[in-house]
C-alpha cells in the first residue's frame, strides 16, 4: 500500500466519525513531513451550526493550535472530497505545502473541477495537488450517504 493510500484511508475512516451528526461524511487530516498526524477533521457543519466547520478547516485549526503557528509549511492535507474555495483559500492562506483529495466535486471543486485556486499562476503561495487518491471509495462512501437521504 503507498503512503498516499495509507493516509487516504486515515481520512476515509475520519469522515465516517461525521455520519453520526448527520453531516456530509469528509475526512481530513494533516500529516508533518515525517508523515506523522498532527490533526484530523471532519465536517461539522450540523453538530456545531457553523457553515465554515468544513473537514479541512476543522483540521487546519487543529494543527496550528497544536503548533501554535499560522504557517503550516512542510506540511500535507489529506481530504476525501476536493476542497471548495473556501478551504482551498484556507489551505493557501496557511501555507500547507501539499495536498491530496480522493472524490473530484464536479459543482463546487476549487482545486481542478470548478476552480483551481491552488494552481491559478496569479497565487502567492504553490501548493502541489495530488488528485484522485482512493477516489472510488471516496465517492462510495459519499455516494451512499446521499443515497440514504433520498
């Protein structure tokens, strides 16, 4: 298994701890340059009423509360879902050096589907995107949550 696969089902299995609020099951976590977890997130946009409770945004604070720094350099965000353009501008803002997302979102996607807020030449800071990592069980997982809604 790569290590792209590894910290992919990390995330996988941290989205699923949202399907118990009811929430959207997307999972993040942040990894140091040893590969390391700092944090983890998930999205919490019910259980908590707040529309910036994004899994990317969740872990983003986590880990510089932790590191008690803004700048999340040398530092890679794993997400099961591609970031919106919110969290795409949090990532830039906080510097994270890479990420990589399992499922594309074909109507909100800001780092390659609607968007690529990471990658437009006029931004400060490249951050290095890796794409479609895991992406079918993914999509599966939120496939089935919105199958179950329906």
């Amino acid at each position: 298994m790569s290590s792209h696969d590894k910290a992919m089902r990390q995330a996988i299995e941290v989205a699923k701890l949202a399907l118990v609020s009811g929430d959207v099951p997307v999972g993040a976590v942040i990894l140091d340059a040893a590969g390391d977890i700092v944090a983890t997130g998930y999205n919490r946009r019910e259980i908590d009423g707040d529309p910036t409770a994004h899994a990317e945004i969740v872990a983003i604070r986590e880990a510089a509360s932790k590191l008690e720094s803004w700048r999340l350099d040398n530092h890679t965000l794993v997400v099961t879902l591609e970031p919106c353009a919110m969290c795409a501008g949090a990532i830039a803002q906080s510097r994270i050096a890479t990420v990589l997302f399992g499922a594309w979102d074909e109507k909100a996607g800001a780092v390659g589907s609607v968007w690529d807020v990471l990658r437009d030449p006029r931004t400060l800071h490249k951050t290095e995107v890796i794409a479609g990592v895991l992406e079918a069980e993914c999509a599966a997982l939120l496939n089935s949550f919105f199958e179950e809604l329906r």
